[in-house]
C-alpha cells in the first residue's frame, strides 16, 4: 500500500488551514472576495493567496490570464471550504484547549526552523502575509477537527468502510468504456428526461445486439474518448473518477453494460472491458490508512453538505 501516499488526517486540516487559512475575522474590511452564510472572505486575502501559488508554480514564466483566472477560482474554492468547516465546527466541536493551541504553535515554530533552509516565523509571515493570530486560529481550527472525529469516528465505521471498499485496498483496477451526454447546473429538466432516455433507448439497442458500444460511443458520446469508442482506460475504486461512476462500474463483470448511471457530469452508460485482481490486503496490517481514507472521505461529504445547506455568494468575476 505504499504507492497510495497520503498525509493523514490529523495533519491534513492543520496543513491546509495555515496555508489556506483566511482571516473571517478582520473588522470589515473593504472589498470582499465572498461572502460565506454572511462571513466575509476578503478579497486581500485572496490576492495573497494567489500571488503566493502563482510565485511558486509559474516560476519560468508569468502566467497566461486563463491560468491565473484558474488559480484564482481554485484558490477561492478553498478558502470558502475552509470557511465552512470552521462553522461547522463551531457549532460541532468543543472550543480548543488554549494550552494546547500554545503547545501546537510553539511546535510549528520549532519546526520552522528545522526545514530547509530554515526560516524564522517571522520570515513565514512576511512570505505568507499571515500574522500571529491567524495561524493561531487555524491551529485552534484543527484542533476541533480532532477532535471531532475523535467523537464521530468508531473502529466499527473504519471496518465496515474497509470491507466495503475492499476492491480499493486490494488495488483491483478496472477498465472502461462510456457514452455520456453531458449536463450542467443550467441544464432544464425536459433537457435532463431527454439525454436519459436517449442512452435507455442506445442501451436497449446495445443489449439487443444492434449496435456495437464503441461505434456508439463515437456517434454519440460528448467525452474526448468518443473518437476511441468511449475508452477510459483503468482506473482505481476511489480518487479517480465520480463515485457513481466508479462504484457502478465496479459491480461490473467483464463484458457487461450499465444501466443509464447519473453524475456530476451528465448521464452514461458504462461498459466494463477488463479488471485487474490486485492483491489481498490485511486489514489489521493497513487499518491506519483505512482510518485516514475514511475520515478524508467524512470530511467530503461533511463539505458538500454544508455546501448545499449554505448561502455563497462571490462577488469577484
């Protein structure tokens, strides 16, 4: 299992926070970048987030607008899911200890210094533009996340996620083909009842043996793989694709056709072409990386739910 690196959850709120973390409480400020259930997310600190990825990640050559119109929507996206998880945790997590926040800060100081080169704190506020409290807040942040999962999460839920996902940590690999009609947020309901029964009716041809998938696939399909017949190549049970997708298309045998299958992205109908055993696992031996999958996999769901329950506005273009 050591191929599939992943920071575990304990360091993965404090990680993002301290980066990401945006200043909801400065006194009002200006200009505002969004607003999240009325809690500003101000435009300065977006800035400084992009300029701060835009300096790392373009560092042979400035960007084009479109590149950094996207670290830009990126980087909005994640200071406002930061913000909605700090609200939730207020409202589900007990205060952090304010001892322990000291002890959490005076460690991230010290290890400051033992990064290469090292830097005092005072060289990562200036390269950052963070200042004392807002890391401190980002610490308390995480420190509610701990332990709320520490509350929320029984050994009973990582192991029956681990069975349940068991294709995954056995690294079993399926390939596929799909013709898809593609959906939007604007896309009507007529719209939506039309792209569905069109692939009932091409699926109904394709089980009666009228038509072959892959020139289905090229006459109908709005995927870039259409020209190859709807090709998607292998991929893993999690992380690659849209959970529907992929959990339909793993309850595939070799050779089969799905029924039409709902996603983010429209509607499809899937072919699985081949699948590739992996290797056993032990639970016992990986149960600390189930945990972590777990809760990342929580922390997902907990973010689109406060996403829909939530009022977003974004004020910048």
């Amino acid at each position: 299992m050591t191929e599939r690196k992943t920071v575990p959850m304990r360091f993965v709120a404090l990680l993002g926070l301290v980066v990401l973390g945006s200043t909801v409480w400065a006194q009002t400020p200006a200009k505002l970048a969004a607003t999240v259930n009325g809690e500003p997310v101000p435009l300065a600190d977006l800035d400084r987030v992009v300029e701060m990825i835009v300096k790392e990640k373009f560092k042979m050559q400035p960007p084009t607008d479109a590149q950094r119109r996207q670290v830009r929507m990126e980087m909005l996206t994640l200071l406002i899911n930061d913000l909605l998880m700090k609200q939730f945790l207020r409202k589900q997590a007990p205060p952090a200890d304010p001892v322990e926040v000291d002890k959490q800060f005076g460690e991230f100081v010290n290890n400051l210094k033992t990064q290469k080169p090292p830097r005092t704190f005072q060289e990562f506020t200036q390269e950052t533009g963070q200042t004392e409290p807002m890391v401190r807040g980002n610490i308390a942040a995480t420190l509610q996340w701990i332990a709320y999962v520490k509350a929320a999460v029984k050994d009973a839920d990582v192991e029956r996620y681990y069975a349940e996902s068991k294709d995954f940590f056995d690294q079993v690999a399926v390939r596929a083909s799909h013709i898809v009609i593609r959906t939007t947020p604007e896309t009507s309901d007529g719209e939506r009842v039309q792209a569905r029964n069109k692939l009932t009716a091409l699926r109904a041809e394709l089980a009666g043996g009228k038509l072959e998938f892959a020139e289905a696939a090229k006459q109908h399909s709005q995927c870039p793989s259409a020209p190859t017949g709807g090709d998607i190549g292998y991929f893993s049970r999690k992380g690659m694709l849209d959970e529907n997708f992929a959990r339909v298309a793993y309850a595939l045998k070799v050779g089969e056709i799905s029924d039409v299958v709902e996603t983010e992205f429209g509607y499809h109908i899937i072919k699985v072409t081949d699948r590739k055993a992996g290797q056993p696992s032990d639970y016992q031996k990986i149960k600390e990386e189930v945990r972590d999958f777990y809760i990342e996999e929580l922390r997902q769901k907990l973010l689109m739910q406060q996403h829909k329950a939530g009022k977003i506005d974004i004020m910048v273009p």
